[in-house]
C-alpha cells in the first residue's frame, strides 16, 4: 500500500470541488434547521448561521407576543444562509445566535421560565401547565436530536453534495 498524500497535494479541481459541497451542505443544513425548528417570534430561526468559530448565542429574543397568537405553522420563506470562505482545512460552525438556542433545541438542562415562573425544558414547555403547542416540526420536543441523530442530516449533505456535481 502506497503512503498517502496530504490534503495539500489534492488535485486543484477536486480541492474546490470539495469546497463547493462544504458551502452547498452548510446552506442545505441551515435551511432544514430553519424548516424544522421551532417558531414564534421568528428570532431562533433567522439566527441560523455559519461561520468560521464556533457560534455563541448572544442574541436577545424579538418581542414577546401572546401565546394565542401565534400562526399555525406554515411554509416561510427562507433565505440561504451565507456561507464564509474557507480552505480544507478551516472549520466551519454551523450554529444559532438566539439566547435561548439551548432551550429551543431542548439540549439537557436549558430551560425558561414558564408562565408560573417555574423553570422548563422545551420539552417540559409542551406539556404544561399550562400545555403549550410546541411549534417545532410535528409538535415534537427532540426535534433537533431527530434531525441531527436521525439521519436526516446525512442525507442533506449527501442532496448537496450531488447537487455541485458528485455522484
């Protein structure tokens, strides 16, 4: 078996190749990530992005609106996220600006205070009291575990892959 070669000596076109799929899955990821998250004030989902660190949730949450209010959940228009250069051997961060992403993406141990005050989870938050409609895709809590653990996030960068040339 023959030594192996560094990613540094790649061939050209197969290096910007590569780099063009990296792009096209970030896009592919934030767009599912926007279309399957939860939504209410719409600041969780225009706070997807990529970027070359890692991402902190710093952003504070739109303006409240009653509970009652709140649309049912509908196509929205999405934006395609904007992707920074990077090289092979750059990171790139795909990640939620919102300060509550931990909460929304129901990661262990993120919570909110509920109406009565009492810290929950997103989870939690769905069941009550008082039981709130949780506004992820299919209602469902773990939402971001299905997408990310389930497959589904596989096969987006497999979709964008294919749709910059590779089989």
């Amino acid at each position: 078996m023959g030594k192996r070669k560094p990613f540094s000596r790649m061939p050209g076109d197969l290096r910007k190749a590569i780099i063009k799929g990296r792009k096209e899955a970030a896009k592919t990821i934030v767009r599912s990530l926007i279309e399957k998250g939860p939504w209410w004030t719409g600041t969780f989902g225009e706070n997807w992005i990529v970027s070359k660190n890692p991402v902190q949730p710093t952003r504070k949450r739109k303006q409240q609106v009653p509970y009652f209010v709140i649309p049912f959940r509908e196509p929205r228009a999405v934006k395609n996220a904007r992707v920074p250069n990077v090289t092979l051997k750059q990171d790139l961060y795909i990640g939620n600006r919102a300060k509550y992403a931990g909460f929304a993406i129901n990661a262990p141990g993120q919570t909110l205070l509920s109406s009565k005050g009492v810290p929950v989870t997103y989870a939690e938050h769905g069941i009550g009291p008082p039981k709130r409609r949780l506004t992820a895709e299919g209602g469902k809590p773990n939402w971001y575990n299905i997408y990310t653990k389930g497959g589904f996030i596989n096969k987006d960068i497999a979709m964008a892959f294919k749709k910059v040339g590779f089989k």
